[in-house]
C-alpha cells in the first residue's frame, strides 16, 4: 500500500463530515426559514380577517347612517299624526320617497315592474295565478310588492300575480 492511498480515505472521511455539517447547517437554515415565512402567513391570514370584519362594520355603520334621516323624518311625521292628517300623508310620501333614494343610492333601486309586462323568475317571484280577460298569460298581472336590485344584482325580486289562459 502507498502512502497516498492510506490518506485518501482519512482525507475523504473529513469531506464527508464537513459535507454533511454543512447539509445539516443548511437543512436548519430553511427549516428556520420555513418555520419563519409559516408564521408571516398566519399573521397575514388574522390581520385580513380583522380587516374583513372592519371594513364589515365600517359599511354597516355607513349604510345605517343614510337610514338615520328616514327614522327622523318618520318621528317627525308621527309627532304631527293627530294636528293635520292630510300633511301627515304628505309628509309620510316624502319620507317614502326618501327612503326609495337611499335604496338607489345604494345600488338597489325600486324596480318598476308593470302590469302587461312579461312574467321573468329571473326578477319575479310568482305569488299567484289570475284569470283575466284582456291580459296575455304569462304577463304580470298585478305587482304585489316591489323588486329592488338592477338587473345583475336582484336585492328582491317582485312579488306578482301572473295571468293565466282562461279554460
């Protein structure tokens, strides 16, 4: 045996040790680094979770306050109820009226759904049936409570009462 060959292996154990000090070294370098990026993440996760939930109260906030004019007109119109009733209907018109703008306002408007129009479950939600003469069936007969929404986004549909062929 030579001499180069009894220190070959001797020299080729250390590589092999330091190799693998520096795998292990690097192995915990992202292992850290996983563990690290692992809770940047769940803190992103909480702090939009705590953002949806304010930006939730903040709209709730802000949808409320466009109603509290509504409620006081109301108030006002229910404090005058019993001095003059023909300015109290006058006044519960406009408050009506009010209250239609703050749905509009709100991206809902009142839809304004007619008699003779077409009957479509897409906007309508049939109520009833009727049997009349001069109506075409399958029309809207007569609208019993109002849709609100535009065409995309129906907030309600309209509560109808569609005509029906006579038998």
């Amino acid at each position: 045996m030579s001499e180069q060959e009894s220190t070959e292996p001797e020299h080729s154990d250390e590589g092999i040790v330091e190799s693998a000090v520096d795998t292990e070294k690097q192995i915990a370098e992202l292992e850290d680094s996983w563990r690290r990026t692992a809770a940047e993440l769940e803190n992103f996760r909480k702090r939009c979770a705590k953002d949806v939930v304010r930006a939730r109260e903040q709209e709730r906030a802000s949808v409320a306050a466009r109603w509290l004019p509504v409620l006081d007109n109301l108030e006002r119109a229910l404090e005058h109820a019993s001095s003059n009733p023909d300015q109290v209907l006058e006044g519960v018109r406009a408050v009506h009226q009010q209250a239609l703008t703050v749905l509009a306002d709100l991206g809902y408007p009142r839809r304004d759904d007619e008699t003779g129009k077409t009957f479509d479950p897409a906007h309508h939600e049939a109520v009833s049936t009727i049997t009349a003469e001069g109506l075409v069936p399958g029309t809207v007969a007569h609208v019993v409570r109002p849709g609100y929404g535009p065409d995309g986004e129906i907030l309600r549909p309209a509560s109808v009462v569609v005509a029906t062929r006579s038998e």
